[in-house]
C-alpha cells in the first residue's frame, strides 16, 4: 500500500512541476504530463528510501545531514538507472541534454537542491505514514487507552 501511495504521490508531483516549469519557460498555464513508468519509479524509490531511513535513522541513530547525502546518491542512481532503461525502449519522459551539468541527458546536478528538498520531505511523510499504521487494530487500541492517570504504553 505504502508504494501505491508513495508512487500516486510522485506522479502528482510531477505534474505539478512540469506545470511550473512549462508556465516558467512559455508564461502559459497548461497542466503538466509524466509517464506511466513514473508511478513504478517514484513509487520504488520512496519505499526504498522510507527504509533506508527506518534502518539508518533508528537502527544506526543516524542525523538527518548525516543521511541525506545517501538519499540523494540513491536517487540520483535511482533515475539514473530508470531513465537508462527506459531509454532503450524509447520510453524514457525526460532528456535534461539541454541542461549544464548533466550526465547523459538522464541526471542533472541542477536539481541537486530539489532532491535534497524531497529527501528532507521524506523523512516527514515516513513519520506520518508511520503513524497512520499505528492507529489500526491492537495498536489503536493500546494508543487510546494510554493517557493521564492510565498505564503508559
């Protein structure tokens, strides 16, 4: 379910910025676009990143900055990899050719601070998630009756 969500959620995203960024380049409001293959690479990514941050964060104690840089090698590879795929097939959405900095026309060091901005978001959507998991069955139960003047949980 986590990945259903996590890759809904990158699709939207997508289409909102591609409409920023279309509205940026021709002043024109239109609604933004994205692939199919988006919701199986954005929803994988963010699954594989919820987990490195349960492991990293709560097995290792790891902070958020000593994180981050894993998180965003991870996506960049992560897009990396998807992009190079897809492009054999001629299925890839995206060329950033046109952008300095780029590695064949698949990654682009230009949206470095975007994807330190999402790896940031991450963490916080992984600690909501967490929690709306936590109130179902046995452990909404244990949750609501924990309180003042009751045993803590």
């Amino acid at each position: 379910m986590r990945m259903y969500f996590y890759g809904m959620h990158g699709v939207t995203l997508d289409i909102l910025l591609s409409s920023v960024r279309h509205f940026q380049d021709h002043s024109d409001l239109q609604l933004g676009h994205t692939s199919l293959w988006s919701f199986f690479m954005y929803g994988s990514c963010s699954f594989v990143v919820e987990k490195l941050y349960l492991h990293l964060h709560f097995r290792r104690g790891w902070r958020t900055w000593k994180r981050l840089p894993i998180y965003v090698c991870f996506i960049y590879a992560w897009e990396f990899s998807w992009g190079f795929a897809l492009r054999q097939f001629g299925a890839c959405s995206w060329d950033y050719s046109h952008y300095p900095l780029n590695f064949m026309g698949l990654v682009t060091l230009l949206y470095l601070p975007g994807w330190v901005c999402l790896s940031l978001y991450q963490d916080v959507l992984s600690n909501v998630l967490m929690r709306v998991v936590c109130g179902h069955g046995e452990e909404k139960d244990r949750l609501q009756n924990a309180g003042p003047g009751k045993k803590d949980i």
